[in-house]
C-alpha cells in the first residue's frame, strides 16, 4: 500500500502519470508496504495468463530476489524512475523516504533497484549514470546502502502512516535497525541472479556496515548521488 498522501498526477509526455505528494513526506517515512492485496507471481504462473494481464503484470511489477514478479494493486505502479530518487526498496518488502519529499514532488525510484530484464537508456539528471540495467544493484548496493542507512536513522522519528499496514515481525525489525541493534541488511541481497538462481536459503545475508565516522564533519553518509 502507497502512502495515503499521494495522488496521480500527469508529469510530462515522456514520463505520463507519476505520483505526487500532497504534503511534505520526512525523510523515513515509509512511503509503500508489501500489504495483503499486493501480489507475488511467479514467471511461471505469468505464463497462464492472458497477454493483456501479461502486458500488465510487466509494465506495472519489478522482479524480486527470487525472480517472481511484485505486482503492486495501487498507485505505487506509478512511480517513475529517478537516478536522483526520493524513495528507495528496502530488503524488507518495504520503500522509505531517502530524503525529505516537498509537496507537490514526484515521488520516485531507482529502477535499478528491480531486476529489469533490460538495459534502458533515460536522461541523466545530472548524474554519473544514464543508463538502467539489470544488475545495478550489484554495482550501486554500497551508494544505496547509505542512503537507506541514513532514512533509517530517521524511522522512529516520522509519524509512519502505514504502521497499521506493517506485519508484526517486520515493523519491530525496522524498528530495531532504526535503534542500531539489529544490523540492516544490504540491498545486495535483492539482486536476482538469473544465471544460478539459488534458493533463497542457499544465500548468506549480506549486512550493511556503516564506515567508521569521519575525521572532518563534513562528511555526509549516503549524499552520493
């Protein structure tokens, strides 16, 4: 579920509908949880359906770590990619605010974070990237890893308008990242490998390891991008 202060606005001809928030969203905030109408398919499943669901489902999902679609029910479909996002996936079937989000502002995503099937090529905003491929998550998890870090340190702090919306176990494991007890895991450990495909416990867990703090304070953790 997207948060409820959002709605559907059209962006641009190259971009279409997006979504907007319809008040400022502080930095930790879960803006999307994996809820009890979202689905999780498999490719294989995908296979019996009809090609208008088909065309669908892979328009509107991203691929998990074990190579099954995530097909959101709500406008989470419609957030854009951003190589300067505001919103990021986390390992725990949950997106937050990386960043303070204004009103009126697109809420958007690194499509690299979703196991694309293919590479595509979108303007660079600025950045040192303009290309999306399928394994990003293997060559930015570090950069993005400090963002999460950083919005984390900020989760006890925002209001969380979809606390109701979270499982029981997931809501007190962010909550223990938040308070620096439990270790958070890296976003490596989303990347769907479509070469070897192992099962989900046949991968060890990947934890994110903050860098020890900086001898100038003028180092910002997780402002890479």
């Amino acid at each position: 579920m997207i948060i409820p202060c959002t709605k559907v606005v059209h962006i641009d001809e190259t971009k279409g509908n997006g979504v907007v928030a319809t008040e400022k969203i502080p930095q930790g905030t879960v803006t999307w949880v994996f809820d009890d109408l979202d689905r999780e398919i498999p490719m294989d499943q995908l296979l019996h359906m009809s090609l208008p669901c088909q065309e669908a489902i892979l328009t509107y999902s991203y691929r998990n770590n074990k190579g099954h679609l995530v097909f959101c029910w709500d406008n989470e479909r419609f957030i854009n990619h951003s190589f300067r996002p505001n919103c990021c996936l986390t390992p725990y079937k949950f997106e937050i605010a990386i960043r303070d989000i204004d009103e009126g502002e697109e809420l958007t995503n690194d499509y690299g974070l979703f196991n694309i099937i293919a590479p595509f090529t979108v303007d660079s905003e600025g950045s040192d990237r303009s290309t999306v491929y399928p394994d990003d998550l293997l060559r930015y998890s570090s950069r993005w890893d400090a963002q999460l870090h950083e919005a984390f340190s900020r989760f006890l702090h925002a209001e969380q308008p979809l606390r109701q919306v979270f499982s029981p176990d997931t809501l007190k494991l962010a909550e223990s990242i938040a308070r620096g007890e439990t270790a958070m895991a890296s976003l490596r450990n989303c990347y769907y490998n479509e070469k070897s495909s192992p099962q989900p416990g046949d991968i060890a867990v990947t934890t994110f390891t903050p860098p020890l703090p900086p001898t100038s304070p003028r180092m910002h953790l997780g402002s890479s991008s």
